[in-house]
C-alpha cells in the first residue's frame, strides 16, 4: 500500500513537472552571455592594473582579435589610471604600443576605431558630471565628501565628465573594465561592490557578472574573481552559495536530497553523485527518477535524450547549455526541459555546487547518448 501511495505520489510531482516544464521555460528571461569583445575586456584591464606586463601582451593581441578597436583600448587604458593609478596606465600604454608595432611588423591589421568625440559639459562641468554618476548609480549624487571636498570636485568633474565623459566606449564596457581593475588589484571590496552595482544598472546581468567572476578566477587568479562572486552572490541573495569550495569538498548546505553514490566514468567532468530515487513503468513510456549532485565546477558531457528529459533544480547555481544557443544560469527552483534529440550539457558553476531531480523518459528509443567532452573553453563562456 506505501509502495502504491508513494509511486501515485511521484506519478503527481510528473503531472505537475510536465505543466511546470512551459513555465520554466518562460521564466528563463534570456540572458545572453558577454559578448567575445566584452569578456576580452576583462584580462587587458585585470593585467594592466596588476602591472603583469608579459600577460598583458598576450590579452591585448587576443582582444583585438576579438573585435576590440585600438582606440576601445586605449580608452579602458586611460580608464585604468582612475583605479589604479598612472603608473600602471602609463605601463600598459607602453606595452600596448609595442603590441600594435608587432602586429604592423608583421602586417597583421588592427581596427583604429573611432576616436572620442569633443565632449560639451556645457555650462557647468560639475553638474555633468553630477548628472553622469546618477546615470550609473541610479540614485542622486547629492552626497559630498566633506573630510576632504577636493576629491568630490575631482570624481564628479574629471572622473565621471572628463573620463567617463568621453564617448568612443560605453558605460558598459568602462564597467567591465572598472571591476576587473578593482577585483584584481585587491583590498578595495567597497569600491568593488559599488561598480559591481553599477555594472548592474548598466545592464549587466547576473549570469554576465558571473561571466567576468569566472573569467577572473580562469585567467588571472582565484582571489580575483572570488571577490567578484562573494559579493555577486548577495546582490543575488547568494549568501548561502559556497563559494570557496573546491572540487573535493561537499557543499555547506545539507542537500534537498542525499547525494548517493559518486560517479565514475568518462561521462561527466569532476566529481557528480548520482541518487537513484524510483523508477515507473508507465503506458506512454517508463520513467527513471534521480537526483544528481554536480561538485563545482562539475559538468556533463555534451549529451542528447531521445525521448526527452525533465530537470528540477533543488540546490544551488548551474549551468545548461543547449548546441548553438546561449548558456543559461540555473537555480534552485528552476524547471528545465531538455527537448528529444537535442545535444545539451548542464553542472555547477566554479563557485557553486548544483543539485537537479531528473525525469528521464524511455518510450522505447532510448534514454541518453553520449556526445563529445565539454570543452574548458565551452565551460568558462569564452
């Protein structure tokens, strides 16, 4: 009679995915992942404001091939000195005229790009400048500073009209720039916070902010891009997410579900544990139901199920990824559904384990295949 009322209850939390499965998919709003341009930003300003010169080359070269102009960088090296000072602009500068000189040298084309426009504060400099920071602030800037009121003159005439003021590279683009500097060059979390604020009011979104955290702690070190996400995680009410754990340690939280049983194989990229929960034989086709636990950083293949797959989301932040579409964040919460036939791959953020129930359906073509290895490249967004 248990067994009876048990499998009735799974049969309605079936009921109730499938119906939640559009909505799900509804609630996704989108987000698109940082352009190749965008993430390019983030080394040349973190290598700049760490004064890595040999790294620097290397990221330059590389974000003009992605589609940055020379003049687009130039300008996130003037917005460099702002944050980190001039001898760190002054530096990258340098560098950055001996990149270009190669790639003449071996006639390789870079784009010149537009140069910034004459900017008309018209009568008041100050109040531009004003005007600007509540821009990105999204709130007034009436606040002074009063211990030391030169440096308020400063931020709102030089910093946000002379500097922010110029117009040959968009506020969201200076953002990007600006956290990078500021993650990279340490103790500085409030000023940090605040960009990563004005990131968001730019338009950034969480799934981009996590883009620049990961892209951080991949390209530059763990301590900067793990500033970047501890506070990501509480603007986004994260504040549960670990985000210090490696690879071999098991989450803070108690799980939804118990893990089970850890998997080996060649199918999935770290550690994964794997719960076998029921199984149901049903007319239109035999259902399998499982909770899977991804370690961060921990990932699927590329794979595709032929009649289809259901994921509830019960812990934590992941990623999923359909063939040719934009990778997606998921959470707790989240219903996803994985249409037959379709390649995708889902697991944890770097900084996040991920917990799904799967609903694997069998109507007699099979429950998975196993396509080709998600690539670190595929992984961190590049």
């Amino acid at each position: 009679m248990m067994k009876n009322l048990q499998k009735l209850a799974i049969y309605l939390c079936l009921s109730l995915a499938m119906s939640l499965s559009v909505y799900g998919q509804q609630k996704n709003t989108g987000e698109l992942p940082l352009s190749a341009r965008q993430i390019a930003i983030v080394p040349i300003a973190a290598f700049a404001a760490k004064g890595d010169q040999d790294n620097l080359k290397n990221a330059l070269d590389q974000g003009l091939e992605a589609g940055l102009t020379v003049n687009e960088i130039k300008e996130i090296l003037v917005q460099l000195y702002a944050y980190a000072g001039f001898p760190r602009s002054l530096n990258a500068i340098t560098t950055f005229q001996t990149v270009i000189n190669t790639r003449k040298n071996k006639n390789v084309a870079s784009i010149e790009g537009r140069k910034p426009g004459k900017v008309n504060f018209s009568s008041n400099k100050y109040q531009f400048g004003k005007d600007v920071q509540a821009k990105l602030t999204g709130r007034s800037a009436n606040s002074t500073q009063d211990f030391v009121p030169a440096i308020d003159t400063f931020l709102k005439e030089h910093l946000f009209a002379d500097i922010f003021g110029r117009d040959n590279l968009d506020f969201q683009s200076r953002e990007i720039a600006t956290i990078s500097i500021l993650a990279s060059i340490g103790n500085a979390e409030s000023q940090l916070r605040s960009h990563l604020g004005v990131g968001r009011n730019t338009g950034l979104t969480e799934l981009q902010l996590r883009e620049i955290a990961n892209k951080l702690s991949a390209g530059v070190g763990n301590e900067a891009g793990n500033s970047a996400t501890k506070i990501i995680d509480i603007m986004f009410s994260r504040v549960h997410s670990p985000t210090d754990l490696t690879a071999d340690q098991t989450p803070s939280i108690a799980p939804t579900f118990p893990k089970g049983d850890k998997v080996s194989g060649g199918n999935f990229s770290g550690d994964v544990w794997v719960n076998s929960l029921a199984t149901i034989n049903m007319t239109i086709a035999n259902t399998s139901v499982g909770n899977v636990t991804f370690a961060p950083k921990s990932r699927t293949k590329w794979h595709r199920h032929p009649s289809g797959q259901i994921l509830l989301v019960t812990d934590g932040i992941g990623y999923y990824q359909e063939k040719g579409q934009a990778v997606r964040l998921i959470r707790k919460g989240d219903v996803v559904n994985c249409p037959p036939n379709i390649a995708h791959w889902h697991g944890a953020t770097p900084d996040s384990s991920m917990s799904h129930i799967t609903l694997g359906f069998d109507n007699g073509k099979g429950r998975v295949e196993w396509l080709g290895s998600v690539t670190d490249e595929e992984y961190m967004l590049k």
